[in-house]
C-alpha cells in the first residue's frame, strides 16, 4: 500500500511539472499602444515560463533588447513583437519629439504638482520649473516652465535642444498653422517668433504656441503654449508682447 501511495505521488509530481513546461502563455499587462519620446527606454515587464524573444519591425525608430527594453531611436512607429514558441502579442510603439505640456490651462498649482510632480524652482506660486540642470524626462526638452496668476496656470514653456530644430519644425508643421512672424531682440540676440495656432481658422481656435529660436542668451529654442480667445481682437504682436513683459 505504502508504494502505491508513493507511485501516485509521483504520477502527480510528473503531471504538474508537465503541465506548468506546457504552459505557453505570455504575460503581459501593459498597453498595446506605447508612446514614448525620442531616446526614452521602457521595459516591457512581459513573463513566461517559455522562453521569449523580442522583435521590432523598425530598427531605425525602435530597438528593443533580449530583456524586453525599448528605446526610441527615432521620431516614428514602429510594431514589437513579444513571442514565445506558441504565442505572440505585437505592441504598437509611437516615438515622439518631445512631450508636450498640458493645455489645461485654469489649473491650480496644487494639479500643476499632482502631473509633474514638485518643481526643481519655484519662485512663490506664480513660477514652476522643472529640469533646468536635473536629469529631465526628455533628450530634446531640458526644461518646462509653468506661470500662474491668482493660482491659475496660464502658460508652459520649453526649451529646446537647437540640434533637433529641424525635426521640430516638422512636428508643427504637422500639428499646427503658423499665423505670424514677429522680429524682436532679447538679451541683445535677434530673435524670431513664429506664432501658431492649433487651427486654421482663428474663430475655431484655443491654443496659441509661440516659437522664439534662438531663445535670447540661450542658443536653443524656446515654445510658448497659452490660451488663445480669437474674440478678445488682439493682434498676435499684441499676445506676444504680453508674454514677452509678463
């Protein structure tokens, strides 16, 4: 009795190990669709108890190493694909410029802090910066500038690296409508701004961006986000100033 207890045992003791070796599944609970920004890497925390491998259709926008990490090489898209030898789930990865703020203008500080976090600066509740000399998020934005008035957010900037202007220019070129061209000097350095909207009629419009490069002392680029109200009747030399002497 006592061996056929033990050969049972060990029926059962073989059936598991089987049934966990054929257990061909991929685990994986992230988003089929991936935005990441330019030189970003992600691990994609996929498991199985098979061995998996891992494949993109686009090396010159998406890498991704043996371990699962992604990086975005390039602004584009391109398909990962997670396998093992019975399953596999493809991911949809979208590389970005850059991260853009958000356009909740109206926003308190304290919903500023809850988004991106403390700021690195800040100087009372009207300025919030973020990056400036600290490890950023971005290879293309090295800081993000919040403005307040009576603890409302009324306007971002960035400041841009000037070495991927040319991949800017395309961003919004096809993102946004450029409106006007104001010629103006700071810090004794000639500046351009070219102003945008976020539509190409102005009554249909509520987002104004503004592209100042080269960004006064800096050699870099610098984009301004406001709201924009085509019914107030300012010129956009108008709104520009008024940024420009906040």
């Amino acid at each position: 009795m006592k061996k056929l207890a033990l050969f049972f045992v060990s029926v059962l003791l073989l059936t598991a190990c089987r049934n966990k070796i054929e257990d061909k599944s991929i685990k994986y609970d992230g988003p089929k669709t991936i935005d990441i920004v330019l030189l970003e890497e992600l691990n994609l925390n996929a498991t199985s108890d098979d061995l998996i491998n891992y494949y993109s259709d686009n090396e010159l926008v998406v890498t991704v190493t043996s371990n699962g990490v992604i990086k975005g090489k390039n602004v584009g898209e391109a398909n990962v694909t997670i396998a093992n030898s019975e399953n596999s789930i493809t991911l949809k990865v979208i590389v970005s410029l850059f991260e853009e703020p958000t356009f909740n203008f109206g926003a308190s500080t304290d919903e500023i802090k809850n988004i991106y976090g403390e700021p690195r600066f800040n100087y009372g509740d009207s300025i919030f910066i973020y990056g400036s000399g600290n490890e950023w998020y971005s290879y293309a934005v090295w800081e993000m500038d919040f403005f307040f008035r009576n603890d409302e957010y009324i306007e971002a900037d960035l400041y841009i690296r000037e070495d991927v202007n040319t991949r800017l220019n395309q961003f919004l070129t096809e993102n946004y409508f450029v409106k006007d061209t104001i010629y103006d000097t700071i810090d004794d350095v000639l500046t351009t701004c070219y102003i945008y909207l976020n539509e190409n009629n102005p009554d249909e419009a509520n987002l104004l961006l503004g592209k100042l490069f080269p960004a006064g002392r800096y050699d870099d680029v610098c984009l301004f986000y406001t709201a924009y109200d085509n019914s107030e009747k300012r010129s956009f030399k108008d709104i520009y100033e008024r940024n420009r002497n906040r």
